[in-house]
C-alpha cells in the first residue's frame, strides 16, 4: 500500500497488552502514524477508534480478558461497530466456533471456526508464502507460530488471503483476522489495511464489509 503515515496521524489504536506480541503490533502503528494505547483494564479502552488483539497464549489472554472484567465492554464495544484487528491467538479469541475448546473465555465475534495449534508445537512453528487475493494473487510472508487453522467461514466473512486451501487472513465487517504474525514481518500492508477498516468503521454507523 506505501500509504503517507499522516494520514493515519487522527487514529487511537488500542493495543491489548495481557500478554503475547503486543509490542511489535504497537511498534507497526506507530512506524505508521496511528496513535497507539495500551490496554491492560476496562478504562483503557473509552475513546478509542480501533483494538488489536496480538498473538499469545489464547487461554491466558482469555482468562484475564474475563478475570479483568474487560471481555463483555470490550465485545459489546466490537458489536456496536469499533474495529478490532486479531493475530494467531487474537484470531483464536475472535472465533465464534473453536474446534475442541468451546469452554475458551473468548469475544466470539466473529464468523469463523478455528482449530488450535492446527499444525502442531512451538518446534513446528515455519515460516512461508501465502497467496492474497486482496492483493490480486500478489504474496505475504506469513511466519506461523502454533498457528490456527480457519476451518469454516460463515456467509459474510471475505477470504482475502489462503494458504493451501485454508483461509488464513480474513474479514467480517469490522473486524479483521489473520492465523500469522505480520507484526513479525517488515511488510506493512496487513496493518494498513486493518487502519483502513478503522477508517471506515469510524466514518459510518454502521460497519461495511
């Protein structure tokens, strides 16, 4: 995308900081223009445009999103329309369906069933080349740690990026998903367009996919 950072200048994005990545989604903003927030209570998250959820451990993000009181504001906030952006464990946590862990202390938002750790360990974590269709058929380096898979997508979430014949970077109105880690990649264009989503999403009253 390459676009100009001060375009993104007007745009408070909270960063949950629980635990995971959150630092390098936070460093991503702000190489970008965006004003960054962090996220460890309830307060933090008024006045926000837009959240990440970064990648982690999607139990232990879960569990304190619910021990902290901030998992039902922080979902009514994304149902009402605010622009949330999830990364591996984010996407996880985003999930309406997670395949063997239904009981996950989670926003469920989004249209997606989702298998955890789908291709194994830490140790089987790799790195490779995915195909976006958002991009017309151009490649993202997707580095995959304990990634998920997207097994199913409901009839109003777009496929905008696969690997294989999984969906692996997806979006649902407001709200944008992927089973990597672009925050670990120099490539920019994933955060710029989940800025895009905010932009639009704070620019209407009700979200567009």
């Amino acid at each position: 995308m390459g676009r100009n950072v001060n375009m993104y200048e007007d745009l408070k994005i909270g960063v949950l900081e629980l635990q995971g990545d959150f630092a390098e989604h936070s460093a991503m903003l702000t190489r970008l223009g965006a004003h960054v927030v962090p996220i460890r209570s309830v307060e933090h998250l008024m006045g926000i445009d837009g959240v990440v959820i970064p990648g982690g451990e999607s139990t232990t993000i879960g569990k304190l999103l619910r021990d902290w009181d901030i998992l039902p504001t922080l979902k009514r906030m994304i149902a009402d329309g605010l622009a949330c952006f999830g990364t591996c464990a984010g996407c996880i946590l985003m999930a309406k369906d997670v395949t063997g862990y239904d009981a996950l202390p989670r926003l469920g938002t989004m249209d997606v069933s989702v298998t955890r750790n789908a291709y194994g360990s830490q140790v089987d974590s790799f790195e490779t080349d995915v195909l976006s269709e958002f991009w017309k058929g151009e490649k993202l380096h997707a580095i995959n740690i304990r990634a998920p898979s997207i097994d199913a997508v409901g009839e109003g979430v777009k496929i905008l990026a696969s690997f294989g014949e999984k969906a692996v970077l997806v979006r649902e109105n407001n709200m944008l998903a992927c089973t990597f880690h672009p925050e670990l990649t120099d490539d920019t264009r994933v955060h710029e367009l989940y800025l895009e989503v905010v932009r639009e999403s704070k620019n209407t009253d009700a979200p567009k996919n």
